[in-house]
C-alpha cells in the first residue's frame, strides 16, 4: 500500500548518490594532483619534496582547482544519450554558438592559466620564471618573455583541449546498456556492479595514449601560435600590468629573437603532459563514478524513500534526461533483481492516479510507442500552410494606388493640364508607368523565343563546328558539365575534408529512432526489459488479477513497434552523401543501436508469447495474433 503524506520526488535520492560519486572521484583526482604537485615540486629537499603537510599540500590544493574546473564544467553540462545530428557540420552548427560552447573554453583557459601559475610559482629560481628580469645593478629591470610564453602557451592548450571536448562530447556519461536475458525472469540477485576502478584500468592504456598524441604536437604548435597570432598581444597586456607594480621602461615592443631556449621548450612540453594528463584524468573519472547502477548498499535508490515505488514513478514521468535515465534503469534493476519491490508494483492498487501497475505500464509504454511516432512523424511530416496564403485567405489587401482612379467622363476629351502638386505627381507617375508598359523590352510584352534571326543563328552554329571538335562540343554541354561536377562533388566527400558534411545512414537513422537532440538508447532498452519482466512476473506474484487485462495491448505494441521498426529500416533510404555506405549486401543497414533496441523488442516479445501462450484464447487473443507475434519475434518460421 502507498504510504500517506508527500511523495517525495525522484531527484531528491539521485541527488545525494550523485554527491557522494563526486566526492569520491574528486578524492581520487586529488590524488593525481599529489603526485604531480611532488613532480613539479623544487628538489631541494627529499623530505618536503613529498611531504603532505608543507609546500607539496598546498600545491596538491592549488591543482586541485584544475580538477574541480574540469567536474563543475562536467556537471553543468551532463548529458547521457548520445548526440544525435545527421552530419557532423550540422553538430557544429547547432553548438557553435551555444553557451555551452563558451563555458567549455572559459574553464579550460581558466584550467590553464592557474596551472601556469601554480607550475611558475614552484619552479626554481633557476628557471627564469618570473614577471621581471631584474639583470645587472646598472640595468633597469626589464619584461621577461619567458612566463610570457609559458601563459600562452597554455592557453593555446586549452583552447585545443576545449576542441577535443567539444568534439567528442566529453560531457556524455555512457551507461551500459544491458543484453536481453533468458525468455524467464530473472534470479533474485543483485546486479553485478562493475567497479569505477575497474574502469579506470581498462582505460589507462587509452588514456596514456592520448595524453602522448595531443602533447607531441604542441612541440610546433606552441610557438608557431605564440610567434604569429599571440605574441605581440600578451607583450602588451603584460606590460600593461606590470607596470602597476615595477618601474619598466616604455618601450612597447617585444625583444626581436622569441625566448626560445630549449630549457623553456623542454619545461612547456613537461607541463603540457602534466595538465593533458589531468584533464583526461579528470573526465575519466568523473565519468566512470557517474555511471554507476542506480544502487545504495545494493539496494535500489529509492528503498529509502517513505514511498518508493511514489518516488520511482515521479522519476519515470520526469521531463528532464537525467532523473529519467536512472529511473528507467533502477526501475529494470527492481524487476529482474528485487522480488519485493516488484511485488510491491502489483499490490499497489489504491494510488492516486491508478494504481502503481498501471502508471509504471503507462510509462514504459509511452517509451515504446515515442519510437512509432517519431517513425511516423519522420514519414508523414506535417504540413503547414505558409502564412502569406493564409492572409491571402482571409483578407485580400490591395496596394496603395500610385496614380488617379480610372475617369468615369468621356476618356475622347482631352484632358485638362493639372493645377495642383499633386495632380502634377500623379501625372507624372502615369506617364512614366505607361512607358514602361509600352516598352518592347518590357517583361509584360510578349517577345520571340530568340533574340537571334534564323541566319545568325546559323551563322553561329557553323562557328561553333569550325572552332570546336566534337568532344570540346560535348564536353561543355550540360549533361557533360553536370556530370563533371558530380564527380568532383563525389571526391570530395571521400576525402577526409568533405567527411563531416557526409550524412551516414547510421546517423540518421538512429536520429529518427532514438530522438534529437539526444539517444533515448538506454531508456527504450530498460523501458522494454522492465515491462516484459513485469508481466511475466505477474503470472505468480499479482494476488489482484489487475496484470492480464492489459497483457493483449503489451503484446499487439510490441508487435506493431517491432513490425513497423524493422519495415521502416530496411526501406530508410541512403542519402546521396553517404558515399562509403556498404551496398552490396545488408550489413550496411545494421546499426547496433538500433539492433539493441530490435534484440530487446524481440526479447520481451518472445517472453510475453512463452509466458502466457496457454492462456491467450481467455486473454482475447486470437491463434492468428498469436502466430504472427511468434514469427515476429523470430520463435517460429
């Protein structure tokens, strides 16, 4: 039964689970920082080197705002499903100029420049790193271009890393999406959560990899950048600044020979793969420990909630992506896994707004029919009426008269010369208006097909024999011309440059299937094992009968989206800019996504069909309706 008082929502217990994923993973991030604030430490002395509570805490704390850049950036912009968009220009359209863009480059540089400050300030002396160069006891104190450099160089970094994100959606978190089982319910055990530092392992290698692939470059990169298009620039609003706090000469001008030394050039490719290393780590971990199984001490999230399955059903219904990703999977967790959660779904019967059977029903079914209508809408898009015909429609507006209305009097009598200004204008305007009408060149004059006699037209095709051949004849023809052009187009789009406006099969499909902006991949799957787990459960454990009524329509929209699903893929048509689209045979029209999507389909439909095949004359099912659900699902030939 549902317990009295305030339901208390969803996100209220996917919040604090949330919490404590990023206090873990910040803790592990912090670690990371340690050994890179020992690295960059000053040598001097073994002890403090490493020592926590000293020079090397503090600068284990001051790396760690790097890290926390890079999370407050993840959690603003989290996102589970993947981008949808069926080129990759079209993606670098819609996201070019969204705040989302600018915030990724703001904390990145922000990332940079404190790192830059944090490694300067623990270099040693040695090194040179300072905002002044104080020379010799004659010599006035001067700019030093080394830091300079350096600061730059880091914010050439984070201006690529800010790419990189962007480019492969680093603030996607991928959630596994489980296989369809066995045609039965599941064993009452608890999923096996894999660890995040698992993860992290399976990954290091990668990670190690990239760091080395996006570090190496920037050995010319840097100062190419920093010598053309920063140099000058960051001279001038360093000096700037300085010069509040030293007496520096007023020369404006950088020194002629960049700083350039190959101990600088050795620090900044050093650093560069200390600060690629925490970043990459940074969203590694982060992403590893957001993805966890919606569980608490192996049990579901909302177990603690003083109405659970109320909690769990607010989460199904949620408009936004996140709270209704982790719902629809701790909801698929309770019906493979937890016997007295699941039990619970079907003794529920006094809740407000149906019973908790019939909402949950609802829920998941709306899932698997929003596939049939964005099929449908994809088919059949709408049509809307243009808003001009519509006005045409309703009211014809006439354009404001120019000239005097047509005279009623006799038009043989000529006229009498005009006295007024304005009768002068509209005479003027008639004149004008008329010899325009009257013109041979005027559109409204209906003139001959050619401009050209028929003997000049003769005359220029036998020019036309005599100056060109007929290969130069037929290659400037049309047909020749267009088919050149097509074939420039062609190689173009197989070239590495024309691959982002290539609009693959894969991508569109899986646009119109799983939805825009984002995938819907991981509800459909857990909305469909969810649902089909829980009717074949009902069979033993719905003490009410409330569970067989609805068991026909389960299996006919699991027919309907499995038929219409399969029919529209293999009809979806290949865009002409898909050059590298396998069509010799079906492979190329198998896309894993939406093959999870079919699998699990066929899964449920197989388990609904074995479960309740002995009762289906009682439910209202037909033998036809039945064989055709057989053959659907692929259980019979």
């Amino acid at each position: 039964m549902s317990a009295p008082g305030r339901t208390r929502l969803y996100r209220e217990f996917l919040t604090p689970a949330l919490h404590r994923r990023f206090t873990t993973a910040a803790g592990l991030a912090l670690l990371i920082c340690y050994a890179e604030a020992v690295i960059i430490g000053e040598k001097s002395s073994f002890l403090w080197l490493w020592f926590p509570i000293g020079r090397a805490g503090i600068r284990t704390l001051l790396l760690f705002l790097c890290v926390l850049s890079v999370f407050v950036l993840r959690v603003a912009q989290l996102h589970i499903g993947v981008r949808n968009t069926a080129s990759p220009f079209e993606t670098f359209k819609q996201y070019l100029f969204r705040f989302n863009t600018i915030q990724t480059l703001a904390w990145y540089s922000f990332s940079g420049w404190w790192f830059s400050e944090v490694y300067m300030w623990s270099a040693p002396n040695s090194a040179n790193l300072h905002w002044v160069a104080e020379g010799r006891s004659y010599e006035r104190p001067r700019l030093n271009e080394r830091p300079i450099y350096l600061r730059s160089f880091f914010f050439t970094l984070a201006v690529m890393q800010s790419m990189y994100h962007l480019y492969y959606d680093y603030d996607k978190v991928t959630l596994p999406v489980a296989k369809p089982k066995s045609d039965t319910v599941a064993d009452q055990q608890p999923p096996v959560m894999v660890s995040p530092l698992t993860r992290m392992r399976a990954a290091l290698l990668q990670l190690l990899q990239t760091v080395v692939q996006r570090s190496l470059p920037m050995i010319v990169v840097g100062p190419i950048t920093y010598s053309l298009l920063i140099r000058r620039r960051a001279w001038s609003w360093t000096l700037f600044f300085a010069k509040l706090l030293w007496k520096l000469p007023k020369a404006a001008e950088p020194p002629r020979i960049p700083p350039y030394h190959i101990s600088l050039l050795l620090r900044s490719i050093s650093s560069c793969f200390l600060i690629i290393i925490l970043w990459e780590a940074s969203n590694a971990i982060f992403s590893a420990y957001v993805a966890q199984d919606p569980l608490k001490r192996g049990q579901p999230l909302t177990n603690y909630s003083p109405d659970p399955n109320g909690s769990l059903l607010n989460g199904l219904k949620s408009r936004k992506e996140a709270p209704k990703t982790f719902a629809f999977w701790e909801l698929s967790h309770i019906c493979q896994c937890f016997e007295v959660r699941r039990k619970s779904i079907f003794t529920e019967i006094d809740r407000a707004g149906g019973t908790t059977w019939s909402q949950t029903m609802n829920a998941c079914v709306a899932v698997i029919q929003g596939i049939d209508t964005r099929i449908a809408d994809y088919q059949n898009p709408p049509v809307t009426a243009s808003p001009l015909s519509m006005q045409q429609q309703n009211q014809v507006q006439s354009l404001p008269r120019l000239s005097a209305p047509l005279r009623q009097d006799q038009i043989t009598v000529n006229p009498l010369p005009p006295t007024t200004s304005r009768e002068r204008i509209q005479s003027n305007i008639g004149t004008v208006a008329k010899s325009f009408g009257q013109s041979p060149s005027s559109p409204n004059v209906k003139s001959s097909p050619s401009p050209l006699s028929p003997r000049a037209r003769q005359y220029l095709g036998t020019a036309r024999n005599k100056l060109l051949t007929q290969g130069q004849q037929e290659a400037i023809s049309p047909a020749s011309l267009k088919s050149q052009l097509n074939h420039y187009l062609m190689e173009f789009l197989r070239s590495p440059v024309g691959r982002p406006f290539r609009q693959t099969f894969q991508r569109r499909l899986c646009a119109v299937v799983l939805g825009t902006p984002y995938s819907e991949l991981h509800i459909a799957v857990n909305a469909i094992d969810a649902l089909t787990h829980l009717a074949v459960a009902s069979l033993k454990e719905d003490t009410f009968g409330k569970v067989q009524k609805d068991i026909p329509d389960l299996i006919r929209t699991l027919v309907n989206t499995t038929t219409r699903l399969e029919s529209f893929v293999n009809g979806f048509a290949v865009h002409w800019t898909d050059v590298d689209f396998p069509d010799t045979d079906g492979r190329g029209r198998r896309v894993e996504e939406v093959e999870m999507v079919l699998d699990s389909l066929k899964s449920g439909l197989r388990m609904l069909v074995s479960a309740f095949e002995d009762y289906a004359v009682e439910l209202g099912l037909g033998p036809a309706e039945m064989r055709i659900a057989r053959v659907v699902a692929g259980s019979d030939p």
